[in-house]
C-alpha cells in the first residue's frame, strides 16, 4: 500500500523531537511509532494515488461506453417507433452516480 519507509522517516521524525532526556529510550520509542502509525495507516483502507488514478480513467471510460450505448438504443428505438421509459436515462444515471443527483 505505501513504501515503508514513509513510516520510518515519520517515527525518527517524531523521535527527534523529543525532549533530550528522552532521548535515550529513542530506539524503543521510534519502534512503537512505526507501529503506531502502521496499524493506522492500515486501517485506514487508503490507495495510492496511481491505483485511484486508474480507476479513475476505467470509470471515464465506462462513461463514455455507456453514453454511446444510449446514443444507439435511442436510434434502435427511433427506427422501431419504440418511446423509451419516462426518464429511463436519468433514472440510470442517477442509480450510477448517487452524488450527481444530490
């Protein structure tokens, strides 16, 4: 999910901070942070940026199918004399993207 030493550079940068009469549990303190910092960043259930960027692009381009999609069932319909669903497109697309219709 991350590079690790992210945690690393993150508990020394806390360690260092410490006052200097703390500084001698140092080792064993940046130990626990790196821990700390783990099982939360863990829990957290976060992806990388590359991994959001391509789903990202997967989900535009399902977009785009979809409204390609509709372009040819409203031709089909068209040529047939078939009336689509009252607000069948709409409906769709709000059942896609609950947050667009807010």
């Amino acid at each position: 999910m991350f590079d690790p030493n992210i945690f690393s550079d993150l508990a020394k940068k806390m360690t260092d901070a410490l006052p200097q009469n703390l500084q001698i549990m140092k080792q064993d303190m940046e130990k626990q942070f790196k821990s700390v910092l783990q099982t939360t960043f863990n829990k957290l259930d976060l992806v990388t940026r590359e991994e959001f960027d391509a789903q990202n692009e997967v989900l535009a381009h399902t977009r785009q199918m979809v409204e390609e999609l509709e372009k040819r069932v409203s031709a089909v319909e068209s040529k047939c004399g078939i009336a689509p669903p009252n607000n069948a497109t709409a409906e769709i697309k709000a059942n896609m993207n609950p947050q667009d219709s807010q």
